[in-house]
C-alpha cells in the first residue's frame, strides 16, 4: 500500500473514533439521563442534578443567590421562603447535597463562577472540617464520578490539583474518561429500560415524593431548584413516640460530641481556601453558614472541643467579601425546629429563612 493510503486508513479510522465517541455519548446520554433522576437505578438522585442546575440559574436573568453544603444546608435552606423576605429582588437556589463537603463541592466552583451569582453560600460545620476517612471513600468516588461524567472542559479548574492522587482515578478529566465513567451506569439503565418495555414495570420514586426530581424541561425545575422536596416531619422526631424519642435523646444525640474539626491545613481546608478565593477573585460575595445543631446535642460537645470550627470561621471572617453566618452558638434554637440532631425541620427551616433573609438583604444593598 501507498503511504497516501495508510494515511487516508488512519484518517478514516481516527474520524470513525470520533464520531463513536460522539454516537456512544450522545446513545448513553438517551438511555441513562431520565432514568438515574427518577430514582430507579441510585438512590441519590439529588446527586444528578448540580450541573444542570448551574447551567439554568447562568440563564436566569436575575440577581442569584447559591446555598452549597451538606444535608444540613440542604434541609435548613428553603431558597422561596428567603426570597420572599428579602427587599431585594432574588432567585435564592438550594443546590446542597446530603453527605456533601467543600471536597466534593469544589468541583462546581468554575461553573458556579459562570453562572455569575452575587452570593454564595458555603457550609462550614464541625463535622465536615478535616480529611477523607476511609468509611467516607465510597461516598467520595460515587460524588466524583456521578459529577465529572456529566462536565466538559471549562468545569476544569484549580480544584484539579487539590485531588488526592490516591481519587484520581475516580475523577474525569477528558470526554473518554466521562464516558467511561457514564457506561459504568449504562447496562443499569438497559435493563431498566427492557423491564419498563417487556415487564411494564419501574423502579421510579413517585412524583413529588422526597427524592424524586423533576425534569429539567418541567414548568417546577426552577422551584426545584429553589425549594426541594424535604423529607416529611413525620419522619423524624415528630414522628417518634415518647420512649423511641427518649432512646434517641439517650444515644443518637451524643454523637454530636464527637466531632472534632481541624484548626487547618486539612483536605478541607485547602478545598475551602479554593473555594472562597475563587469566588471572592470573581466579585461573588461568599457567606459561610454554620448550622444549628440541637440544643441536647450541643450539651455533649466539651468545651475547646470544637475550637477548630470556631478559629476556621475566624480566619475567614478576616477575608474581605466573606461573611459569617454562624448559627452554632445562636440562642432561639428550640425542639421544635429539629428532625434529628443536627437538622431542622419545617418549622427549623421557616426561623432559618427569617434569621437569613436579612444578611443576605445587606450584602444584596
């Protein structure tokens, strides 16, 4: 063969991989999409969603305010109720996810920055201040995996180098590597799909119930996006008799006491310095949210034992364009605002909404 012929073969192959890698992503994407949101092959649907969700508030032509963080940010921020207290007109978005923390959510900081809100909200607790721990890995390469197959190359960013090279593997950085990642999902959602076809059966949560999401092309995506479906009271302590509420106070509540956050220099410390320097370097204005934890569970906590959280806050607080909104401490926290121990419930989320509306309102003016 002529060199003008192996060369037009590796043309044509080179051109055959590439319009492949397009069929497969764009084949995966029909197939996998609706059926990881709805519920039917995770559990964590929520997980799904923060891309797409940056990208609608980008477009939606209103001042915007972002709440990041973990379920305790996720279940105390009701983005409607916050709105309506503001005398600023707003958009206030929840987009925390359950079991989240600075170094999973760094990985949203680009796109965060080019949806171009003027406020975001970031959870510093007492629990979430240190590094991985091994039980936590699991959870760490779902997150890393279910969000960086669903990126593109301007999600790339300074969080990149901040990844443990023990996680790298579990980190897209390239459209093979996301695909690989999304066909690690697509036999799931075949057969889903075949048993939907053949068997007229699914495994999709019901509508409006807590973790179904709606699609992106839904008229409440946007309330969605504001103000998610919460896990009934019923639930939680409401729903516990005297003597399971009593076993709980006797044992659940003292877990609290043993969290014992990092003064500095841990894995997420360096995630939150990323964080908060990249918005504040983008003129977004940056609140960090300590949240409430339950009274009872507060008087578990010994003195100085959570010092690393109050000295973190002390150090930010310092960063012009950073404000604290530390609730850890606050009086007016009653029973009846929690669910559990660590967080609120409907009527925890209505005095949380009154508490932050007007912080917001003064950095908003």
């Amino acid at each position: 063969m002529s060199k003008e012929s192996i060369g037009s073969i590796f043309v044509s192959v080179f051109i055959g991989l590439i319009v492949w890698s397009l069929l497969s992503t764009s084949l995966s994407s029909l197939a996998m999409d609706s059926i990881m949101r709805d519920g039917s092959i995770i559990n964590g649907t929520r997980y799904t969603i923060t891309n797409d969700a940056l990208s609608t508030i980008s477009e939606d032509d209103s001042v915007s305010v972002i709440g990041t963080g973990s379920s305790q940010v996720f279940k105390a921020l009701d983005g409607k109720c916050v709105s309506g207290n503001l005398n600023n007109s707003a958009l206030v978005y929840n987009i925390a996810q359950p079991s989240s923390r600075a170094y999973t959510d760094m990985l949203h900081i680009p796109r965060i920055v080019a949806a171009n809100p003027e406020i975001v909200l970031i959870e510093i607790a007492p629990n979430l201040l240190g590094n991985t721990s091994k039980s936590s890995e699991e959870y760490i390469e779902m997150r890393f995996k279910l969000d960086t197959m669903n990126q593109d190359n301007s999600d790339l960013g300074g969080w990149v180098d901040i990844i443990d090279p023990e996680h790298r593997s579990w980190v897209a950085l390239d459209e093979i590597e996301r695909m690989n990642f999304r066909q690690e999902y697509f036999p799931e959602a075949i057969e889903e799909r075949l048993s939907r076809l053949i068997l007229e059966e699914n495994n999709a949560k019901e509508d409006g119930t807590y973790g179904w999401i709606p699609q992106t092309s839904s008229a409440t995506w946007v309330d969605y996006l504001q103000t998610p479906i919460f896990p009934g009271d019923k639930y939680g302590f409401d729903g516990k008799s005297i003597a399971e509420r009593e076993s709980y106070n006797d044992t659940l509540m003292k877990k609290t006491g043993n969290y014992n956050p990092s003064y500095r220099n841990s894995q997420a410390h360096t995630a939150l310095d990323y964080q908060i320097s990249t918005l504040l370097e983008n003129n977004i204005q940056v609140i960090l949210v300590s949240p409430p934890h339950h009274p009872k569970a507060l008087s578990y906590v010994i003195e100085g034992k959570w010092d690393g959280l109050n000295e973190t806050l002390n150090k930010y607080e310092l960063w012009p364009g950073v404000t604290i909104f530390d609730q850890t401490w606050e009086s007016g926290w009653t029973d009846d605002h929690f669910y559990d121990r660590n967080h609120l419930d409907d009527e925890g989320r209505i005095e949380f909404c009154k508490r932050l509306a007007p912080v917001v309102d003064i950095l908003l003016n």
